[in-house]
C-alpha cells in the first residue's frame, strides 16, 4: 500500500463504497443516524465472503469446534454476571485522538490525587487544574458516566415493561450454553464454541466510517481448557498464530498485520492476559482482531449468579471449571481493512484507474461476463449460455455490456473482480470457436480459455 497521507484513503473508499453499492450511510434520506451503516448490494457479498471464510477455518474445518447462535436478548442477571453492568457504567474520558478510554478515576489517582468521595464534575474539575493528559500525551474529554449497554424494554404495557439490554459482546450467550453444549454433545476438552452475531453499544464517539459504530457484528470463538499454566500458554500461543494466519488469509499483505499486548491498564477486567493483532489504517495502527486469556472468569461468574453447577466432569469424575481463550474480531472491521489494504490506483494503458485487489475468494463478484458487442444477437445469446455454465457452480458470476469494452473492464476493477471473460466472435467460429479471453484485474494481462476449461481457470486464479 502506498503510504498513507491521512484522510485521503478513507476519503476515496467511503467515496466508492456510496458509489458502488457497498455501504451506505444509515437512515440517510433522513439526514442519518450517527454509528449506524446499511450494506449495499456488494457490500453484502463481500460481508459475507468474509464470515464464510471466518467459518470455514474456525468451525468447518475441526473436529473440536461447536457452533452456536444465542439470542441477542439475554436475562438482565447475565450482565451481573459478566460485569457488564458494573464496568460498562465507570466515569471514563477518551483520548480525543485514539479514542481509547480510560477510568477517569485511575488517570487521576496515577497523578497522585485522592478521589474518595469525588463527583464526576469534580473529577472534570481537578484534571482540567492539573492539565492531565492521556497515557498517550493527547487531550481528553470531560469525564462522564456512560452505560455502554443499549437498553431495551420488553413486555406489552408502558409503564410495565422489563429492562433488559441489547448484548454489548456475544461472548456471555457462548458461556450461558457451556453446560447445555456439554450435555447434549459430549465434547472432550478441550474444545471451542463458535458463534457470528450482532452487539450493540452505546459508543461515546463513533466515527472512522466503519471502525467504531453503535451496531456491529462479531465473529468469535471461546476455547475451553484445562486450568493449566503450561496448557494456558500453549493455546494461547496457538491461537494467537491462528488469528493472524486467518487475517492475512484475506489477502491482506503481512506489513499491514502486527501484533500488540495489552498493557495492564488496558485489559478488561476479565483478562489475565490480551493481544491484539493491529491493521496499519490512514489513522494509525488501530485493532483488528483480539486474543483473550479469559482464565475462568466467566464460567464461574456465571455458577455464582445463576446458582447451577456448570462445572465440566472429565472421564474421571472430576470437576473442572475451565480457564478459556476468547479469539474474537469484528466482521465490520475486516470488512474497511480489507478494503483499505487492496485499494490501488496505478496507470494501465495510458489510462489512470482505481481498483480493489480483492483476494478472489472473498470478493463479491468472481468474474463478470460481456458480450463483445450488445446490438449482436448471436454474441448476446452465447455469452448467456457461458454465464449460465458458470453459475452452476460459481454463483457470483456477473453480467455486463453497458458501454464499451474498456468501461466494462474499468467499473469491474473498481469493484474488486478477478477475471473479465468476453465472448468475442472469435468465440462462434474459426480455430479459436467455443474459447473466450479472459483478463486478469491485476495485470491487465488476456489470455484465451476453452469454454469447458473455464470455471477451474476462474476457480483456480
């Protein structure tokens, strides 16, 4: 990626991402809704492609992996549990440039200053006394009181409806069914649970397109172990290089990945250790991906407010409770880093262009297919019995001949698709009948494919 010059690639890949069909601003026509965005019709496929493959290596493909999908309305005593409740809801201040929050309290107490007894306007008062900065030396906001949780309200009567809360994460419906997963599967330990699902939090300062928002998507796997040091750091590790291979299994180059441990003071109050893996955006390194060592944080919390035994028993009658390693990222995320890692722009033919250098196995189209000319029946006719062929078996195969040859090709580069394939007349008769040319988005480079080679020639690029 050429280096980045701040603001004017995510400039360019909101720009395209309005244009194209891949993401539009929430609730628009109606002026917006500030941290909220709507998937367009490219946009869906990539997201999903993303998912699929995020499926694929964590579940699909080990015997040790069990999916789930738990409600996103969940009991109130669940966030008890978890400390939601009690963590999400801390007077806190964000750095006015990285945006990570911090206790207002513990900036305060570093700085030597006793806060028994203090009200937030004092805090506010005292830090601005003492011109106190992040750990990062940027400015801070005014510290408030934020419940991070969205509330929502069930039941049929106003005034009699019960407060429950959107989730905040889709970890606690993965640890709610650890006992329901035991009993009705009989996994060994150790073994993970999977899930992909929405969440939802009340963000002080969404912003950075699709970065921070208030509704987002999760995909996550909680690992059950051993309580063991020497079990707890291998996983651990395990997981760590898993994620990562993961990360740039969607075509992101390796200089766009590096890995980050939490300091202390970052670390959720569940976390016995936390690595994040950091994607290199226009606005700094910022996390992508994070890997937690959970202990049994969860588990445990969880038999003490719920009062149920939801110890593992091994084969030998033992009664576990199991430390757990979270490896977890937002689709959202990986949807705007991948975009921004294969946004290029260079000169093909004498011409200027913008592309997406998707990696084929997530990119939304696979290949499109043009008929050289549209006013031409017979290149019409066959060019639809080439896209149908290729369907059979590579659903997001596209149809364009709206303009000229080189439009064609500029509007599916932009989009990110692999392969162009044009029935040329070429194609109907002489020594090169029943072959098409093939472009390639990256090299601009043609080659000609016989029409019964054709869908591994797509699949195999």
């Amino acid at each position: 990626m050429a280096e980045h010059k701040e603001g004017t690639t995510m400039e360019k890949i909101v720009s395209l991402c309005k244009r194209r069909g891949f993401v539009y601003q929430g609730s628009e026509i109606y002026g917006g809704l500030a941290g909220t965005w709507d998937y367009g019709p490219l946009g869906v496929a990539l997201n999903e492609n993303i998912k699929r493959y995020w499926w694929k290596k964590f579940a699909e493909e080990r015997d040790d992996i069990y999916p789930i999908d738990a409600s996103i309305l969940m009991h109130p005593r669940v966030w008890e549990a978890s400390g939601h409740t009690e963590g999400f809801t801390d007077p806190l201040v964000e750095d006015k440039v990285t945006h990570k929050r911090y206790r207002a309290d513990h900036i305060l107490e570093d700085a030597g200053v006793d806060v028994k007894n203090m009200s937030v306007a004092d805090m506010g008062e005292k830090m601005r006394e003492l011109k106190l900065t992040s750990p990062d030396g940027h400015p801070l906001t005014e510290p408030k009181v934020f419940n991070l949780l969205v509330e929502a309200g069930i039941g049929a009567v106003e005034g009699e409806k019960e407060k429950v809360y959107l989730r905040g994460e889709i970890t606690q419906g993965v640890h709610v069914n650890f006992k329901n997963v035991v009993d009705s599967v009989h996994p060994k330990l150790p073994f993970g649970i999977a899930q992909v699902g929405k969440a939802f939090r009340n963000e002080i300062v969404p912003g950075n397109f699709l970065f921070r928002v208030r509704e987002f998507e999760q995909m996550e796997l909680q690992y059950y172990i051993r309580p063991e040091d020497a079990e707890g750091k291998k996983q651990y590790e395990y997981w760590k290089e898993f994620s990562m291979e993961w990360y740039k299994g969607l075509g992101i180059r390796p200089e766009n990945l590096r890995f980050r441990q939490h300091e202390e003071h970052e670390r959720a109050h569940y976390a016995q250790d936390a690595w994040d893996i950091e994607f290199n955006t226009p606005f700094g390194w910022k996390e992508a991906w994070g890997i937690h060592h959970r202990g049994d944080w969860d588990i445990r919390r969880h038999k003490e407010y719920s009062g149920q035994s939801l110890e593992y028993v091994d084969e030998n009658g033992e009664k576990i409770v199991p430390w757990i390693i979270e490896t977890s990222g937002g689709a959202g995320r990986a949807f705007l880093f991948v975009l921004l890692d294969a946004y290029r722009e260079d000169e093909l033919g004498g011409e200027l262009r913008a592309y997406l250098a998707l990696d084929p196995k997530i990119a939304p189209i696979r290949a499109a297919v043009f008929p050289l000319l549209k006013n031409k029946p017979e290149l019409v006719e066959k060019a639809k019995e080439v896209r149908a062929l290729l369907r059979k078996t590579i659903p997001n195969i596209a149809w364009d001949d709206n303009g000229n040859i080189g439009k064609r090709y500029r509007r599916q580069d932009e989009i990110g698709t692999p392969h162009c394939i044009t029935i040329d007349f070429d194609t109907l008769e002489g020594d090169q009948k029943d072959t098409v040319t093939v472009r390639d988005r990256d090299t601009g480079s043609q080659k000609r494919v016989a029409i019964a080679d054709l869908a591994s020639a797509v699949m195999e690029a």
